[in-house]
C-alpha cells in the first residue's frame, strides 16, 4: 500500500481524567473534559456531527467535545502512522502505512448535502435558556419540583446545574416548534466550565457575529459565553436539549423542545 484517500468516522472521543490517563470511548462520550486533537498528513473535514459541509475545510488543531463527531478525507502521503492524537500525546487514530512517499492528492470535494430547510430568522420562535451552577458558579436560588431550594439544599439533593433555574427536566418545554417552523435559543453559559450542548431530533446552525456555521448537533459553549442556535423544526416529537457531559446532564443539564 504506497497511499491511502481514507475517510475516516471519528465516533471516538477522548476521555481525559483528572489524573490525565486517558482512553477512547464511543460517541456517547461521558467526560467532562473536551478533547484537544490534531491531524497529521493531508486532511480535509468534510462533514460534522453527520452532516456534509457545504465546503470541506482544511483540518488543523480541533477540539471535539463529547459526541461531537467530524469526518476526514486523509491523503496519507507520509510515512507517519499517527493521525489524531491528544495533547498528552495519546494517539487516537492512526494507520500502517507502507511504500515511498508520493505527492498528495488534489483537496476533496464536498459530500452530496443532505437536504435542509432553510431557516427564518425573522419569524422564529424564540427561547433563552440561562445555564448556572457548578464549581465557582453560582446558582442561586433553583426549583425542584414545586419546591423552591437554596443551591445548597439542592445539591444535597445531588443536583449542582441548573437551566433556568430549574435542576430537574421541566413539565414545560423550553419552546414548541412546529414542522417548518424556525426556532431559535439563546444560551448563556453563566458558569465556570465548558459545556457540549447537544439537540436531539433536528440539526442546528450556531449564529455568531452575523455568521451561520455548518449544520449540526452540538456546540461547545465555554465559560461565560452566549451561543445561538437556529433550527428548523423536522420531526415531530419532544426532544432533549442537554450537555452530553452525562454527569452534567443527570445532575441538572436537561431540558427539552416539543416538535408539533
Ligand atoms: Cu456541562
């Protein structure tokens, strides 16, 4: 084998513990920390979370919070087996490479689109979710329930985030949204950690500075920033919002959209 074009499914996702080991679990990732990767070789990102961007783009350093997922072409054309690997120097993914060194191939065309309603800003149903809690955060004064609990009483009832400030699933969605219809969130990251904000049932855009970026499932939002994301409603059904850092999500991270 002189070369490989490889396309490569990143399901994997690096799991890194405080002590710094670390270990690859599957896309659902449980960690609580993102994962910082690079690419050797010739490689173009060509679709993210699923979704085939409209233009591929070069893949330099990436941070791939849990399950979020990104697709590759790779033009092996080196002799370096290592692909991705973790700022502990952890390789990820990687393949045996044998033969002479050859030229590397032309950049890859984009993948067939997956076919997408466009959205409506103007005419979106909007919802603002206020995500506090955690470590050097400051919660405040939250619901659980029909009760109303100091942030201290209620992480002695093992919840320690809190969305708007509720720390257990609302009766209520955060919004209803009907087919076709555009919805957008705002989310305000008032806390002092990152979190992998992930939408079941439909794909997003994030709106930053007036820019759409590429469709897809979760967004990263680190601490004190506020991201927006726009969807268009497609399956009917009530759906999860929530950080897939799981150990967020069961301890106050969840809430969820109806689709009707
Ligand atoms: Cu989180």
């Amino acid at each position: 084998m002189i070369r490989i074009a490889a396309v490569v499914l990143l399901g994997l996702i690096l799991v890194v513990e405080p002590s710094g080991l670390a270990a690859q679990a599957e896309a659902a990732g449980t960690s609580m920390y993102q994962s910082h990767c690079g690419v050797e070789h010739s490689a173009f990102v060509v679709a993210l979370d699923g979704m085939p961007m409209e233009e591929p783009e070069p893949a330099g350093r990436m941070v791939l919070a849990p399950t979020q997922r990104i697709d590759l072409v790779v033009d092996v054309s080196g002799d370096a087996p290592a692909l991705m690997w973790s700022d502990q120097s952890i390789e990820l993914a990687g393949f045996t490479v044998s033969g002479s060194r050859q030229a590397t191939r032309a950049e890859p065309g984009a993948l067939p689109p997956n076919e997408m309603s466009p959205l409506s800003l103007k005419t979106a149903v909007r919802a603002r979710l206020s995500m506090t809690g955690g470590m050097m955060g400051k919660m405040g004064r939250v619901h659980l329930r029909d009760d109303g609990l100091s942030s201290r009483q209620a992480m002695r009832e093992g919840y320690f985030w809190a969305f708007n400030g509720r720390v257990d699933v609302p009766e209520d969605p955060l919004l209803s949204v009907g087919v076709g219809e555009t919805a957008v969130v705002e989310m305000v990251n008032d806390t002092s950690w990152p979190h992998a904000m992930h939408l079941h049932g439909q794909y997003f855009r994030v709106i930053k500075d007036g820019a759409m970026s590429p469709w897809r499932d979760t967004v990263l939002t680190t601490p004190g920033e506020t991201v927006q994301i726009a969807f268009v409603g497609a399956n009917p059904g009530k759906w999860l919002l929530h950080c897939h850092m799981l150990t967020h999500a069961a301890t106050g991270m969840l809430t969820w959209l109806k689709v009707a």
